[in-house]
C-alpha cells in the first residue's frame, strides 16, 4: 500500500509523517487490497484536522477527524478507518461466502396449496 503525507496550512514535520505512516501501515492486516492511503493535514486556528483518502478495487473512503492536537486525531481517525474497514470486509466476506437456504419441499394430498408445502 502506498502511503502519502501531505499537509495543508501546515509544515509536515518528519516524526508527524513517521507516526501516521507507522499508524496507517498496520490497516494492511484486513486484507482488502488497498491501493493508496493519501493522508491530509491541515490547521485552522485551534483545529487539527486529519483526513484520509483510500483507494482500492471495488471501493473508495473518505474520513476526517478534528481536535486540539494532531497526534490525537490521527489516533481517533486510525480507530474510524478500522472500524470502517471491518464492515468493508465483512460485507465483502458475507457476499462472497453466502450459504444456500435448504428448502424442503413435502408432498402432501392437500389441493388446496396444490399439493405442496414448504417445510
């Protein structure tokens, strides 16, 4: 997976690029082929803002997280992604691995359903 680190109103210092590069390598353990992760930066005011944009085979993700400091909201959009990605897989893993319902179908002497009924 690529990795980049931008900033925005902001001089992205190297040990800032390290912990998000560092935080965002570990999403690679939920294996949906992610192509890029292009992390964003940005200062207004008293605001810290991350944002996060990931690109992969069948999907695309945008989310942003703000506060106070920048390493913390790099913690807390680490946690959304994470989250974010677990439905990801899930719902790939349920559409995939879909079990076929057994249905059993009885014969009886009832006219009335036409002669079957589902059991």
């Amino acid at each position: 997976m690529n990795i980049s680190v931008t900033g925005r109103h902001v001089s992205v210092t190297d040990p800032m690029k390290e912990y998000a590069r560092d935080k965002f390598s570990k999403i690679d353990k939920y294996e949906l082929r992610i192509n890029d992760a292009h992390v964003i930066m940005d200062v207004e005011k008293y605001r810290q803002k991350v944002e996060v944009n990931m690109n992969g085979p069948h999907f695309s993700l945008h989310l942003e997280e703000v506060s106070d400091d920048m390493y913390k909201s790099i913690d807390t959009l680490i946690d959304k992604v994470e989250q974010k990605l677990r439905r990801l897989k899930d719902k790939f893993h349920d559409r995939k691995n879909r079990p076929v319902k057994d249905i059993e179908i009885e014969y009886t002497e009832n006219q009335e359903n036409g002669g079957f009924t589902n059991g």
